[in-house]
C-alpha cells in the first residue's frame, strides 16, 4: 500500500491514463479526487473506485478554465485539508478533425487549441496546488508529455509535438522551483497508448497497418494505460523521493 | 511490501553503497538474491546478514564471471533480474590521467559492465518469461549523472565510463526488446557512500580541501535539498526490478534530487 491516506488529486481521471491511475491509487490506499468535464464518466469512475473498496470524490470541472481549477483545489483543501498528488492527465492530439496535419496543413486556430488543450491545464493546476504543497513541505506532481513531445511522432501534428516538449521544459522549470519545498516535479512520455479515445482509431485500421505498427515497437506491441500508470504511480510514490525534473519515455524502447 | 516475491537478483559490487542499499531493498521486497563483490568477506557478510546467497567474484575476470552466472543458473536455473552495478572511481586532473589509470577504470565500469550484461542476456535468451510478466527478464545497469554536462573535472575517465554505460543500456535495449528482455540503467546523483569518502578525500587533496568540504560543495546546489542516499537509488532500482517499468527500455533514470536534470 504505497498511497495509504494520500490525497490524490487527477485530471482526466474518468478515462484513459487518468483513470488506470486512480485505479491503482484507489486500490493502494490513497484518497483519489477524480477531475474530469464528462459528468457520466466521472460518476462512474468515482463509483468504480469505491465498489474496489478505495476512497475517491469527484469534481466536474474543465481544468482549462482558471475560476474552476481554483476552486477545484480549494475545496478539496477545505474537505480532505491537503494534496499529496497532483497527476496532470489532460491532454491529446486527436482534438482536431486531422490529428497528423502537416504544418502546412495546420490551421492557426488549431495550432492554438492544441497548445491550450495540453498546456494549460497542467500549468492552472500546477499554479493552484504548488501554494498547498509549499505549505505542506511536500507533493507530488507527475506530468504527462508523449513521445511526441521528443519531436518523434508520425501519428500527430507539430503543435502537439511543441505542446508536448513544453511539458518536459515546464517539468525541470518548476522541478527546480518547487524542489526546496520538498515537492518533486516529472512527466512520462508514452508511446501511442490505446485509451478510450484511440482504440476506435486503432480498430479502423486494417491488420497490416496495426502490424505495420506492433512491429515498430521494439518490445512488438502496443502499449496500454496501465502501462503508463505503472511509470506514474511509481513517480508519485517514496520510491521515487528523489526523483525530480526527469520525464520518462514509456515506450517500448521506441 | 512484496512486490518482487520470487524473482531471482543478480547484483554486482553488492558488498557497499548503492549495491548493499538495493540488495537490502530487494531483499525486503521479497525478492531471491545472489550478492557479488570482489570484497569476499564483505559480501558474505552481508548475503548472512539478508539469509541470501553470496559469491566473490572480480567481474574483469572472464572466469569469475562465467562463475557467477553460473552458480545464480544452478540455483535457480534462471535468472530474472541483473543488476549491474559494480564500479570503481579515481580522481585526477584530466591532463595527468595515465594509460593504467584509464584502463582501470574503463575496465571495471565499461568492459565488464558489459561483458556481464552480454553472458547474462546469452543465458536469458534460453529461459522462459518471469511468472506474472511478458519479460524473459530485466537488466539494469548503474551509470551516473557523471555522464552529463554536470560531471566532475576531475573525472574524466569515469564520466567517459559512464556515459558508455548509458549507451550499451540504449544498445543491448533495441538489441533485445524483441526477445522480450529490457535494459534500462540508473543515474545517481553524489551519494553519501563508501565511493563519495574517497572522491571527498582524492578531491580534497588535489585542490587543498579540509574532510567534508567537496561533499558540501557538491551537494550545496541539490534543488531538493538535502544529500543522497544510497536508499535514495535502492528505491528507484526496485521500480526497474519490479512490473511496473516492464514497458520501459533503453532508460537511463536519474536520481539526483535535480541536480543535473539531464543536462
């Protein structure tokens, strides 16, 4: 039990990436405050957590929005009087009609909603629970960038690719800002990871294009969350005390 | 905790330091281990101490190291895991370092760093996946942050060393992905061990220093404050031992309070 009485805050949570973390938090002890905009989802997740026997709250909240992730934290501060964890799952490059537009193909509005959609929402919780861990002389914070963020992706567009990279840049920043208050920083960068949102894609592929695809990966498959929430427990956890500034490529050895 | 019930443990330079750390913190999770040093007392010692196995060996002898595996593959008749850690240090100012000295040093943290991960990997190819794991098996390598711009003037051989170490990670990752076998190393920041009393001493002495000076110096800038501890690397090493990195190859880790970042 790795997160016993930790409280866990995680955004995306109701799916994906974010949603194999809170499993495995909800199942290790800690406190999950699941943050995600799709009510349905949300209530499920929350409800799932607590029939494995786990702890978890839920807040309907668009972590790009500043008034909702400030009060997103402040309430959990009133209710559960602190945040250990803050994982930061928002994020993907499949919000735009072409996910691998060429940069001459990219429009300028999309360049923008990608950059928004996989920045801000890290930077508004970051800034809104780093005064709470400072307090606290402690915290946990886990990123996630992608492979993409490397500049090695063939599968999303160049303003993802930038959104990504400013993750692992944003990481070391405040890692070394946040470092003297005993609250570590890092990212994972997965591979292509097959979430709710991606399976679909992947299932329109014809066989030759998925083996095209499993064969690429070194270790001859295709990763799935649990895969990547593995690395993130792992970075949210005491083992990992003095972690801090580095951003893991999950990747099958891509 | 028990995370890692049952897995067999190779550990080289396990008599101190990062080695005897991760040896106790593999011991604890439950894992099955085989301890080795060149230190034979040292590591017997120890291997009592956790109810483990021991075996003296001098992992730049051909013999030794075919004597190692060997007796890990008697036991067990697989090995899961090798942790690859044996190292040595010296320091000197770069324009005094001799062919001896280089050779030394190459010999201990590169060569036979590698030809250890080559005659392990060798017998992994033959066994079977880990229970609970799609893995053959997991090799773990020690480097150090050395290797990066942040490294230490008067290391130039083992900053050299190290950054091959972090290379033949990357290598022996792509050579064996495919037959369901990882490698990933660690980066260790400046760590209160044996190794870090000598480096403080041979540094003191070269640039007039009083005991506990370079120490200071070198851990003043540590962004988390506080010195490393061999426990500090341990913990990270039983994450690369254990499931939860099983979809992570070709890493090279730090674990360095934020000292370099990778830079």
């Amino acid at each position: 039990m790795r997160f016993t009485d930790r409280v866990a805050l995680i955004t995306a949570a109701a799916s994906g990436i974010g949603r194999a973390t809170a499993d495995i938090i909800g199942a290790e002890g800690g406190i999950v405050v699941a943050v995600d905009t799709d009510k349905t989802r949300l209530d499920a997740t929350v409800e799932a957590l607590k029939s494995a026997g786990g702890r978890a709250h839920g807040r309907q909240a668009d972590a790009l929005d500043s008034d909702q992730v400030a009060g997103v934290v402040e309430s959990v501060v009133r209710e559960l009087g602190r945040v250990d964890i803050l994982v930061n799952a928002v994020g993907g490059s499949t919000i735009i009609p072409r996910a691998a537009a060429k940069v001459d193909e990219l429009t300028f509005a999309e360049w923008q909603r990608l950059i928004a959609f996989n920045l801000e929402g890290t930077f508004l919780f970051c800034h809104a629970v780093t005064p709470v861990m400072k307090r606290q002389q402690s915290g946990k914070i886990v990123n996630i960038s992608s492979i993409a963020g490397r500049g090695l992706s063939e599968s999303s567009s160049s303003a993802y690719a930038a959104a990504k990279g400013g993750i692992i840049a944003f990481t070391k920043k405040i890692a070394l800002e946040l470092g003297p208050f005993g609250i570590n920083v890092n990212a994972i960068a997965p591979s292509l990871t097959l979430t709710e949102r991606l399976q679909p894609r992947w299932d329109k592929w014809t066989a030759e294009e998925r083996a095209r695809e499993t064969d690429r990966m070194p270790l001859r498959r295709v990763a799935v969350a649990r895969d990547q929430a593995r690395v993130i427990c792992f970075l949210a956890s005491q083992d990992a005390d003095f972690v801090t500034g580095v951003t893991i490529d999950v990747t099958g050895g891509l | 905790m028990a995370r890692l019930t049952g897995r067999t443990v190779l550990v080289t330079g396990a008599a101190s330091g990062i080695g005897a750390a991760s040896s106790r913190r593999l011991a604890a999770d439950g894992a099955q281990l085989l301890l080795a040093d060149i230190d034979g007392p040292g590591v017997e010692k120890l291997a009592a101490e956790l109810g483990q196995a021991a075996v003296r060996a001098d992992v730049t002898r051909g013999e030794d190291v075919d004597r190692m595996i060997g007796e890990a593959y008697t036991r067990w008749g697989r090995l899961d895991v090798l942790f690859n850690n044996a190292g040595v240090v010296r320091l000197q100012p770069m324009l005094e370092v001799t062919h001896d000295e280089w050779d030394r040093v190459m010999s201990v943290n590169l060569r036979a760093v590698f030809f250890v991960l080559q005659a392990v990997a060798r017998r992994m190819l033959d066994q079977g996946v880990m229970p609970d794991s799609e893995l053959r098996g997991k090799l773990i390598q020690t480097a150090s942050i050395a290797s990066y711009r942040g490294g230490n003037h008067l290391m130039t051989p083992y900053s050299a060393s190290k950054a091959g170490v972090v290379s033949l990670t990357r290598s022996a990752a792509q050579a064996l992905a495919p037959h369901r076998i990882t490698s990933n190393c660690v980066c260790p920041g400046a760590v209160e061990t044996p190794m870090w009393e000598q480096i403080d001493k041979e540094w003191g002495a070269l640039e007039g220093l009083g005991q506990g000076e370079a120490w200071k110096r070198r851990i003043r800038h540590i962004p988390l404050g506080r010195p490393e501890r061999a426990e500090d690397v341990a913990g990270v090493v039983a994450f690369l031992a254990g499931p939860d990195s099983d979809y992570m190859t070709g890493q090279a880790l730090n674990v360095d309070g934020g000292l370099v970042m990778g830079n």
